[in-house]
C-alpha cells in the first residue's frame, strides 16, 4: 500500500537531540523517551518517526520491528528519510512507555573516509516524531522528551560498535538510565524534505554457525555482510573485541591486506562489548555491520564463548529467480555471484561490505541485470537512483558514488563509462517492467546528464572526462584506451534516453537523443576505427562494446564477432579486460553465435579469470584477477545473468515481453532456471539435447527453440529436442 504524506507532516513536531552536543562529540550513543496515554476507539495508531542516522525504537521494552540499520541513507541536505510504523494491536490501554536508541549512520560519518567527515549535512544524531491515533496526534516530539546515555559507546558505520554490558540495566529499554537522563534540545532540521522509505527493509537473512580455524580465530561457511553473533560469559569488566576479516594467514591470522589503509581513523571492522558479569549475556552490534568471512576474538580478561555465530544481514527484496547446473566450477560461481550480490545491497548497491560499503556507480550496473533476474529490486533500485539525483550537480554532472559528500567529483574519481548507471538502471527496470513510471520519475535528471556530457564533446566528437575507464585488469595487461570507453558510454546512452524518450511520446526528444548517438557513432569509428573493422588495438573490451552497443552492423559484425571469437580462443578464455569487458565479452560471443566460449571465460581455471578465484578457494567474487585487495566485490557479477539471459534464454527484446530462446551447452550437463515462475530446463544425452519450456497460467511468451521452432505468445509447457554438432559440444 502507497502511504502520501504532505511535506508538512512534522510542522507540529520539534526536532530534538542532546542538549550541547556536535557531530564530534565521544560519547555514547543517545536514547530518548517518553510516555503517553492510549484508549482504544478502533482507530490506527500510526508512528512517523526520522531517527538519523539509524534508530531503534522500543514500545513498552520490547523492539517494534526487525528492520535494521534503518533508515537508510539519503543526501540529507536535500531528503531526509522518515519510516512508518503501524503500531495498531501492539500498544496497551492506559500508560506506555516510548525509547528510541539513535546511533551515526551516514548521518554522522566520524570516520574520515571519502570526504563523509565533512559532509554539509552532518550533525549529532536527532529525530522528529508524531504519533498519530487516526488523524489527531497522539505524541510529538519536542521539549517534554529526556534524553541519556545508553550502553553504546561508539558506533561509527566503518569502524565498529563498543558497548559496555555493565550499563545495560534490567529494564533499560523501557525506563532507560534515569541518572543519565536531562531534557532533549530542540535543535534545527536537517536542511532537506521529507522522503517517506518505502523500499524493503535490511533484515537478518540467516544465521550461520562459525567453527575455530585457531585459538582466536572463527571462520562461517560464507562471506558476508554482518556481525558477530556471540553467546558468551565471565569476569565483569572484561573487554572481547572481534575483529573481522575476509582472508586470514597461512597460520590462521586475520589478513586485511592494503585494503584496510582507505579509511583513515578509528580502529577497521572492531566491535568491543564489556561484561557486565551477569551470568550468561548475548551480544550483537546494532549500528554498524562488516564484510568477513573471518572473526577474530580476543579478550583481556576471563570470558568463555558458549556460541559463535554470525548474522547475515541485506536488503530483504523477495527473491523471484534461481538457477542451477550440472556444471560444478558454475555452481560454485553461481553462489559467489549471489552471495557477492545479496551482501553489497544493504540499502544500496555497494561496491564491498568492509573497506567502503559505497554506492560506486560502475559496480551498480554491472551487475544491475543479474540483480534483476535473482530479484524484484525495483523499489530498492528506486530509492537509490533518487540519491543519485540528489547527487547530481545542476549542471548535470553525477558523482561515481551515490550518497556523496565531495569525493569523486573533486578527485574527479568518474567517467562516462560509471555515470552509465543512471541511465542504465532505469532502462533495466523498463525493459523487465514496462513500467513507464521509472522514465517520468528520472527523465529530466537524465537529460541534464546529457546536456552536460554532450557539452564536454571536443572538436572531433570526442568525449574524455574523469580518470575511470577500463578497471582492474589483469596486471601488466594494457587496457583499452579511456577515450573510446568514455565515449562510447555517451553513445550509447544517448541511444537508450532515445528509447526512453520514445516510450513515455517525447518524441523530439527521442530524435534529438538519436541524432546525437549517431554523430557519436561516426566520431567513435572516426577516431578509433581500424581499416578492418575492428577498434583501438583490437583489445577484447574494445571489440565486445563495438558488438554489444551496435557500433557494427551486418558482414562487419560477423566479421569481428569472427576475431574477437579466435582472441579468445587464442588465450584459451583467460580474461585480459576488466569489469567493462568482464560483462560485455561474454555477451557479446554468445550474442554473436559463440555462447561456447563465452562460457569457457568463465570455466577455464587458470589466472586470470573467475575459475581461478574459485580454484583459489573464493566463496564471493574478488575485486581483482589477482586477489590482492577486497574478496567480495560484485563489479565482476554479471556472470548469473549471463546465464539468465543465455542458457535459460530469458530475454526482453521488447519492454515487458518476455522471450525465451534457451542455449543448450553440453559443458554444462545439464541446465534448469526459474524466474518469476517461468522455468526453462534442458540436458544432454550425448549429442541430443531435450529441453522444456513452463510458462505459469494466464501469462504468454515468445520462443526462439534450439530445435528451430518460433513460437508466438506460448502457454502451458512446451518441450522440445534438438542435436548439437562438435563445435557446440566443447
């Protein structure tokens, strides 16, 4: 159900927050409570509540929701995020008792990490509040609110979480800790309006059990987003830290590598909690979360560890796709993909859980078309893409990470090919949904995009903006030249706000759009065409955006289709491209007739490559071929989609419409996927391959069979045969 509330809707509420106190302040976490008085007369009993950065809110003692980490981050100077809860049937007649923990979040970033210490916005955790019983307001926030210190005594996003047990009294989470206790400060807005959060909330997806790999260190079968789940007892006044990691030592130490060094202050991925000494106690951070596989805990006194288990948290988005194989090295590549992806989408796409938890524009839509088949993400996407916005300069100039606080427009850390994402996305969302609503809502924001790096254009046509381009490649492997990815990015988003532009009757626009991606086109096999077709220094990426973004056309696509087949042959399908081509170079050999090779980039187990990772012992998918920094990244995540799109054959040729055109590969065995209840399943015996197709009741598809057979606006299932020659078969 849509909830619509005016931006007025907190004018009779005050924001409040600790009297005399800055983002700087070391102290511990605030709490704020208050009491009202509630008689039944059938009516809701409704709570807004903006608690920044995270909140938690307890009714009478016990928590009202499992929503983690919440809210989500915003750009606060332009949105600030507020959340409902319906609290109908949970309160009780006469007196209740109301305590909400507030911790930093994105709000109050006290790390010094990409320019977040100094972002515009950031102040001391506050809240604003009412309460609403029908449409009268039962409780505001204002001066009648007391405030105090609760047992969390620093929570900082990328550092870490330490409480103290020892303060954490019986009843504290409904009467709090009155000695600590003064009236709240009515202290001033944040500077943006109201965004009411719709998208899923982040929840625990499940608890794993650790088992010790040494005496201090703990290993999950997973690496995650998360925490440390501890169920442990001793002296009080003991101190366990857990420091969390994705790797470890050959003598079972936790490794952070190089990758620890970005962020600048406070201890990396620590969490600390006190005894209080009270018999059996249970621990778990509320308001930060780590990337690990890895736990190390040490105390400096007596404790005993009764469980160790870790929390893995994410966006809780319904999960509407799945496949499985009888390929093992693809299984294995198939879990690190979803796990990779299912713990970098924490509110937002992230590029990783640990070291940055940033919403990197590149890895967003690398991997946007996997998300989307493994998941109904379009509200999540949503929320983001609208951070995005509020990013955006008037200029129309985007930022590489989204929410952004300098970085990456002063350190120019951007480009057309990261900027894509904004185009991308939508158009993603478009095609599966057919939902026009994602074009309107993003439609002028995109067009000054386009304006801005239409003007950035040289004398030849030619777009080079931002030090991204190609990224991590194979060492010692030169990648394509930045000029030619940046400009062929610009191409082609062009041509996708031309479709959209279409789609919602923009008409002159959409010609404009098209016009444009035309004289791009020219200048781009202008500047950087070869007599033969090719482009740059025939490198893979080069060819694969030629071929997937219609550079080429007709015998000259099959022309280079033909070399960028025999390049990969010649390196036996070891990887010599970056996250770019990682996506486009397998689509575009199985768009272009060789879907064989395209699956031997993924299976061949040498460096470097995706089997390689797996052969070395990944369970997420690496930041680099090399395996030197981060070991869960999803920039290289669009190998489910690949076989989404491929060997399921679950495709959007039109908006809306699906088409399955399955392609059976014997390397696979056998091959089944499931997506928003359509099934496409196939399996070899020798060179016959049979397969079915299942499309659930009262929906239609179009199919394009391995046995030859076209079929319009298919029901019910449909099976099929087919022989595969030699070339097929490898």
């Amino acid at each position: 159900m849509n909830y619509h509330y005016p931006p007025s809707i907190f004018d009779s509420a005050r924001w409040i927050s600790r009297p005399n106190s800055s983002a700087d302040d070391p102290v511990p976490a605030p709490y704020f409570r208050n009491n009202f008085h509630y008689t039944n007369t059938g009516e809701s009993l409704v709570l807004l509540l903006a608690g920044l950065g995270y909140h938690e809110i307890y009714l009478n003692g016990e928590k009202i929701s499992d929503h983690l980490l919440t809210p989500p981050p915003e750009m606060y100077s332009r949105h600030y995020p507020y959340c409902r809860y319906d609290l109908s049937g949970k309160v009780r007649e006469g007196e209740n008792q109301l305590l909400i923990l507030l911790g930093n979040g994105w709000y109050n970033c006290q790390t010094v990490f990409h320019r977040y210490e100094s972002a515009i916005w950031r102040t001391f955790p506050k809240l604003v509040l009412k309460l609403l019983q029908g449409e009268t307001p039962l409780l505001v926030s204002d001066e009648s609110w007391r405030t105090g210190d609760s047992p969390i005594l620093f929570n900082a996003l990328r550092n870490g979480e330490f409480f103290d047990g020892r303060m954490l009294e019986p009843d504290f989470y409904r009467k709090g800790r009155p000695e600590t206790e003064q009236p709240a400060a009515i202290v001033q807005m944040p500077g943006g309006r109201p965004r009411l959060v719709t998208a899923p909330a982040v929840r625990v997806l499940e608890y794993l059990m650790a088992e010790p790999v040494s005496s201090n260190v703990w290993k999950i079968p997973k690496n995650i987003a998360g925490w440390c789940s501890l169920r442990l007892r001793g002296t009080r006044g003991t101190t366990v830290s857990i420091r969390y990691c994705d790797r470890i030592t050959r003598d079972g130490q936790i490794d952070w590598g190089k990758y620890k060094l970005a962020v600048k202050s406070g201890e990396f991925q620590t969490d600390r909690y006190t005894l209080s000494g009270n018999g059996v106690e249970f621990y778990e951070p509320r308001f930060t979360y780590h990337g690990f596989q890895y736990m190390e805990i040490t105390g400096d006194g007596d404790f005993e560890l009764l469980e160790v288990k870790a929390a893995s948290i994410g966006s809780d988005f319904a999960v509407i796709g799945s496949f499985k194989t009888g390929n093992p090295v693809i299984e294995a590549l198939r879990k690190c993909t979803y796990d990779s992806f299912r713990s970098n989408f924490v509110h937002i796409p992230t590029d990783c859980p640990h070291r940055e938890k940033d919403g990197w524009t590149a890895d967003a839509h690398c991997a946007c078309e996997t998300g989307m088949y493994h998941f109904d993400l379009t509200e999540n996407y949503r929320a983001w893409l609208d951070i995005l916005c509020d990013s955006q300069f008037p200029s129309g100039q985007l930022p590489g990470i989204a929410p952004c606080a300098g970085f990456s427009f002063y350190e120019n850390w951007t480009s057309p090919a990261w900027d894509y994402a904004f185009i991308k996305i939508p158009y993603t969302i478009f095609l599966h949904n057919h939902d026009r609503r994602i074009i309107h809502r993003y439609y002028k924001p995109m067009c000054r995009y386009y304006n801005f790096f239409h003007r950035l254009s040289d004398s030849q046509g030619i777009v080079d903006y931002g030090i991204l381009g190609e990224w991590c490649g194979p060492t010692n492997v030169k990648m394509v030249d930045k000029r030619f990815v940046s400009t062929v990015f610009c191409y082609h988003s062009a041509l996708l706000l031309g479709h959209m532009a279409t789609a919602i009757r923009k008409n002159e626009d959409a010609k404009e759009f098209y016009a444009s991606a035309g004289r791009m086109k020219e200048a781009i096999i202008s500047q950087f065409g070869n007599p033969d077709g090719s482009f740059c220094q025939k490198e893979s990426t080069a060819l694969a955006l030629a071929l997937e973004f219609g550079l080429v056309e007709g015998e000259n696509q099959k022309n280079i289709a033909g070399l960028l087949a025999e390049h990969v042959k010649h390196l036996n399908g070891k990887a010599d491209f970056g996250i770019l081509g990682a996506k486009y170079v397998p689509r575009a050999l199985a768009n272009n007739g060789y879907a064989d090779l395209g699956l031997l980039c993924f299976t061949q187990p040498e460096y470097p490559g995706w089997a390689n990772w797996v052969k070395r012992g990944a369970v997420t998918l690496w930041e680099d071929w090399e395996g030197e920094n981060s070991h869960n990244h999803i920039m290289f995540g669009d190998i489910n989609a690949w076989f989404f799109e491929f060997a399921a054959g679950f495709r959007y040729y039109t908006p809306g419409r699906l088409t399955i055109c399955p392609t059976p590969l014997k390397a696979l065995g056998s091959f089944q996927a499931d997506y928003r209840h359509y099934r496409s399943r196939w399996a070899f015996c020798g060179s016959t391959c049979q397969g079915e197709i299942f499309i659930p009741k009262g929906k239609t598809a179009n199919l394009l069979l391995p046995d030859g057979r076209g079929i319009d606006n298919a029901q019910g299932t449909i099976s099929w045969e087919a022989f595969f020659d030699e070339r097929l078969s490898q």
